[in-house]
C-alpha cells in the first residue's frame, strides 16, 4: 500500500491530507506535526483569541475525529529531525517512517531579534503558535507599557489588541511608512490614524538600537538616542521560510522551498505547500504568506500527487482586523503604479491598485461588496477604468457585466 507522509501540521498540512482522502487517495496518509496539538488556524493568534474573545477549541481546523474517520495518522508533538532520500524514510524524533512520496508544509519561522540587540530578555515575544500567545497573554494588562517593533499586518494586529486592552502602546517601524512592504501609502495613511485615534504611539522612521534590562525587558533605545520604559515586547518583523529540513536534504531552497508549477520539488517524490514553498508565477519565482495560498497550493499539490498534472495559478487573498475595521485585500499589488480610491457610505473605503490600465488589486476598508466587486473582476481579468472607480455614481456591480 502506497504510504504519503506530510510533514508540518498547519493550514497546508491540514488540508493536503483532507484533500488526499476527497480525491479518493485509499493508501496510507501520515500527518506529523511538530507541535502537540492538531492543527489549526494562526490568523485568530493575533486577532479575537489574543484578545480573549475566541475560544481555543474554536482554533482547531478539524476535529480530531476527523483525521481517525478518514483513517489519516497523526503524529502530534514528535518533529521530523531528517530526511533519507535514498531511503524514502523520514526520522522523527521518536521513530523512523519510510515513504512512497512525501509533502513538506512546514510553513515558516518569525524573524527574532538578535540577543545582541535584547532579542533573549524576558518579556519579549513573537505571535506564531498558540505557545507564544500563552506565554505572552498574562503580559496585557491596562496601564502596561507594550513596544511592537514592525509595523506590518501582525505588529499592528498586536498594538490593536493590546490598546483594546488598555496597555499603553508604542510602535517603532523602521521603514518610512508602516505596511511599506505591503500596502500603497493611502492604505498606511488610514491604518496610521486609525491607531492614533486608539492612542496608539506610532514612530516610523525610526530603528529600534537595543531592548534594555538584565534578564527582563525593562525599556528601549531607538536609533534617534531616544529611550523609553516597556513591560513587554512584541516583535513583528517578519518570517522566514522553515526550509531547514529541506536544506539538510539537499533539496533546491532558495528564500523557500524552490517547486514548479505543480508543487514538485527538486526531487520528484516530494512536494512543498504553503509559507515554506516559493513556485513559478508570471516568470517570477515568488512565496505568498496566507490561509490562501495554504489552502489552494495545498489542495493542488495533493491532487498532483494523484497525477492530476496541474499548475497552480492562485487568487490571492488577504484580510486583517483591527479594532472595528476589517480589511480585505484582493489580487497582488506587485508593480502597481497608481492607487484610486472610491469612498462608499458609513466609512466604507476602498483602494484600487493599477498597473497601465490594468487593475491588480483592491484593499477594501469595512467594504465587503467593492472587497467582493474587486475580486471577481480580477479573477475575471476585467479592469474598470481608474475614473470609473472613483466616480461616485458607477454601478459597481454593473462593471461585471462590462
Ligand atoms: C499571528 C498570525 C496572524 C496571521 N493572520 C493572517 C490573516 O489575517 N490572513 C491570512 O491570510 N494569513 C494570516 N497569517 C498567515 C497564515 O496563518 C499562514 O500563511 C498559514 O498558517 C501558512 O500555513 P502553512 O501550513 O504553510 O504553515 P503553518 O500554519 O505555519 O504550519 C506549519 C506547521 O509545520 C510544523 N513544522 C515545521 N517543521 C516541522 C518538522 N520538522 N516536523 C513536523 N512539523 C513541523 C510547524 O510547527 C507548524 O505547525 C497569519 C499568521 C500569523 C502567525
């Protein structure tokens, strides 16, 4: 009986299995997950369950029966330590498993500050997995002093929650702008004000030199000489792609886990899925870091493991919450050269993204119909034109018909 072993129990792994048994795979699946739980959803990490309003049952992307009915082996808490390609083996921490083809979702690793710089001291964390929550949850506490470093989606997640929370919140953003790396400056204009509005103190342009105190943090030196008093720590500074394991088995890495069009890595019985895989997209090799593309990459690689012989074309999509406002994103923004924004009713707000004449992508603020517009006409390669868009009397939703 043909034996698939997954290695990484997330967003990837979760439904790679799942989409295994749907295809109609009856051989043997083994899911390993490094951490000691089943798998689950990261995004409420640092949304409703940081704030205290989600329960941890509620995380969990399956119920543990579901892998037992669909005669799927979990392997909880026991991390794969190496790979043997000439074997066809992985070793585990307590035990080795031989396999027919093998998938690699092991999602990726939070960029940590260096020790050098305080990255050790007590009381500073990362929002990866549902540990580091534990550990920093009793940290929030009205008129606690926090410090994000990083001003992408998950440190101004975090100030979100904590200022709900009553911590008095400071975030240093290196970059000139937050969400630089992601957003158009209309989107970081809003997000900033936003923030304001909640007392939040952001200072962008500015480096963070060094974290202060013996064993535990006490306080922060910023490039400008500045210095301030903190409880807490929070560091978003990005990830990096988990490719080590690949690595050490001599598997083509590159910022990733490197596959073609169909998810295949170098060596033809392994596969790669999710935050840990780069693949091939408009002559571009690029790495997307979301439930979508954990999901869709996934669901295709287990059907290419089935000889489905497909290439993976995503639509991505993006959202994030904070406080009262929930943002999606549709499509990708990469080489966008103008930004038009359509104003709707009760704060409804969106930005539409446009290289030439063709439109990439939507940010939409507490707008789920232009969110919903924007997608279908990306998906359907239709692009309004920029007047369009801002033109308070367009139908919107005529322009798919268009
Ligand atoms: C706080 C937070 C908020 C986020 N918010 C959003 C959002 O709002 N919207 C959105 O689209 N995305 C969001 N994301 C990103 C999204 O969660 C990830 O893109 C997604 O989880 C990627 O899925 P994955 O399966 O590739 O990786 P993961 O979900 O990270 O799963 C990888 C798993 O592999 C395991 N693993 C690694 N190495 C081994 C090994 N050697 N042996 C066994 N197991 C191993 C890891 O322990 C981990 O459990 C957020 C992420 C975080 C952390």
């Amino acid at each position: 009986m043909e034996h698939i072993v997954v290695i990484g129990g997330g967003q990837a792994g979760s439904s790679l299995v799942a989409r295994l048994r749907t295809a109609g795979f009856e051989g043997a699946i083994t899911l390993v997950c490094g951490e000691a739980v089943p798998p689950y959803q990261r995004p409420p990490l640092s949304k409703a369950y940081l704030l205290g309003e989600m329960e941890e049952a509620r995380l969990y992307l399956r119920p543990e029966s579901f892998y037992a009915e669909k005669d799927i082996a979990l392997r909880l808490g026991s991390p794969v330590v190496a790979i043997d390609r000439a074997a066809k083996t992985v070793t585990l921490e307590d035990g080795v498993l031989p396999y027919d083809q093998l998938a690699l979702t092991t999602g990726s690793v939070p960029r940590r500050l260096p020790a050098a710089m305080g990255g050790n001291l007590g009381g500073v964390y990362e929002v990866r997995n549902l540990l580091d929550v534990g550990r920093m949850q009793p940290a929030f506490g009205p008129g606690k002093r926090a410090l994000i470093v990083g001003g992408g989606y998950i440190g101004l997640e975090a100030a979100a929650v904590a200022a709900k929370l009553g911590v008095e919140v400071t975030l240093v953003e290196m970059a000139p702008r937050i969400l630089q790396r992601v957003a158009a400056p209309e989107t970081s204009d809003y997000f900033r004000e936003l923030h304001r509005a909640h007392g939040v103190d952001i200072r962008e342009g500015l480096g963070l030199e060094t974290l202060l105190g013996d064993e535990q943090v006490s306080g922060a030196r910023f490039s400008d000489g500045s210095e301030i008093a903190v409880d807490f720590v929070i560091v978003g500074v990005g990830i990096a792609p988990d490719a080590a394991l690949a690595e050490a088995a001599g598997l083509a890495v590159d910022n990733g886990i490197v596959v073609d069009g169909q998810g295949r890595t170098s060596d033809p019985a392994i596969w790669a899925a999710g935050d840990c895989a780069t693949f091939p997209r408009n002559g571009q090799m690029i790495r997307l870091e979301s439930v979508q593309n954990a999901i869709d990459q996934a669901e295709l690689v287990a059907d290419n493991m089935l000889g489905a012989g497909r290439d993976y074309d995503p639509m991505p999509w993006f959202w994030s919450d904070q406080y009262d406002v929930k943002l999606q994103i549709a499509g990708l923004n990469t080489g966008y050269d103008r930004v038009v924004v359509r104003k709707g009713d009760d704060g409804a707000l969106s930005h539409w993204y446009y290289a030439g004449d063709t439109l990439l992508a939507v940010d939409a603020m507490n707008d789920s119909r232009n969110y919903m517009i924007g997608k279908r006409l990306i998906e359907a390669g239709k692009s309004p034109s920029p007047e369009q868009i801002t033109d308070p009397a367009t139908n919107m939703k005529a322009l798919l018909r268009q």
